[in-house]
C-alpha cells in the first residue's frame, strides 16, 4: 500500500514538471526540511555558547536556522512555486510526531552534527519527501566534491539528485562547519562527549534556499503539521 502511495505522488509530480517554467531560468539550492520544536533551539543556543568558550563560531552564533533536512537539491527557480505545493500537500497529510537528539557527532571531515534518531516515521516522510519533489529538481547540477568519497551516496545523487536520500538518509542538525581539528577535540572533551539525550517534537515541514553547505538563514515557506 505504502509503495503504490509512493508511486502515485512520484507520478503526480513528474505530470507536473511537464507543466513548469522552461529549464532556461536560473537555479538555486532548496532545502525542504523538517521543522523542530522550540526546545530544539534552546539546545542549539546552548551547544553554540559552549562552542564560543573554546573560540569556535557555530553556525547558529551566525544566524543559521536549525533544521533537519529531508530532502536538498538544486532546482529551477520556475519551479519554487511547484515545490511549495507539494511540501504543504505532504505536511497535510502528517501529524506532529517524537524525535530524540542523540548526541553530538564530529566527522571525519571535522563538521560537527547534532545527530537524532532516525525512526520508522521520519524514514517514511524523507523517503515520501524524496519521491515528491525530486521530479521537480533541475537535472543538470554537480555532486558536492565530498560526495566523491562515498560510493553509495555518489550513486544516490545521480539517481536522485540528492545524497542523502532513502538509505542513505541520517538524521541531523548541522552545528558547525569544517573547523579547527584541535579546538574541536578540547570541546568534544569539555562538552560534546556529555551531551544528554533530550526529546522534542516534529511540527512541520520548511522549504529555504541554501549556500553551498545547506544552511539557510531565512525560512521562504512552512506547513505545520495536524496536531
């Protein structure tokens, strides 16, 4: 049943990528991304103050939004308009639903992500996410150069022009971009080892235009879920 769901929207979409703008307008990078509950902020602010402590400028001390992305391409600029039908057309269809934010992670790359469980239902809206609007995506773009590294994830981009996308998927709040090596192992010690885990919930689904490394600063449209 949840295939043919799938279906059903992927072949909505694409009928009505036949009807966009030409592909001749500019394109920008749009974020259709999951919107948190306020406590959610108050833990960022707090990570970000820590991160100040050892001279680190987090992305939220910028003036970045928190969110956890769903599904980010590059698309038409014709096509916003279509894009911001179908994310309220899928937050009609969702209700309010519990997250946790694990811990904190650092990577390989020294980013630094506030990582969250992944559950059954927010697999669901990413993978029903990805179905309905990558039709809508411009189908000429570059991957990302760190996509190279990743087999998996090359391959999902080139299918879906998204890497993180189905099971590729992982839940996250990006808190810090490439930083310094030693100043990130100090706060790792200090705090991000000690992070407690902390419930909060689901309540909507946003749409934002983003800089090369996914952030935004300003949401274009949001769609609450029913509660």
């Amino acid at each position: 049943m949840l295939k043919k769901c799938m279906l059903t929207l992927a072949l909505i979409s694409i009928s009505q990528v036949a009807l966009a703008s030409p592909s001749s307008s500019s394109t920008t990078s749009y974020n259709l991304f999951l919107i948190p509950s306020h406590n959610v902020d108050k833990t960022v602010s707090t990570i970000s103050n820590q991160l100040k402590q050892q001279q680190l400028s987090s992305l939220y001390s910028q003036g970045y939004l928190p969110h956890i992305t769903l599904y980010l391409s590059q698309y038409s600029t014709s096509n916003l308009k279509l894009l911001k039908q179908q994310a309220q057309q899928l937050a009609s269809q969702w209700h309010q639903f519990p997250l946790t934010l694990e811990h904190i992670e650092r990577t390989k790359g020294d980013w630094l992500m506030l990582e969250i469980s992944n559950t059954r239902e927010l697999q669901r809206l990413a993978d029903t996410a990805a179905i309905t609007v990558s039709p809508l995506r411009s189908m000429v773009q570059k991957a990302p150069a760190w996509v190279s590294h990743y087999p998996e994830k090359l391959a999902a981009f080139q299918r879906y022009g998204s890497p993180n996308v189905f099971t590729n998927f992982e839940p996250h709040i990006t808190l810090l971009a490439q930083s310094d090596p030693q100043k990130l192992t100090q706060f790792m010690t200090n705090y991000g080892q000690k992070f407690q885990p902390m419930k909060f919930n689901a309540l909507g689904i946003g749409i934002a235009a983003v800089n090369s490394n996914g952030q935004a600063k300003a949401v274009i449209a949001h769609y609450s879920f029913a509660k």
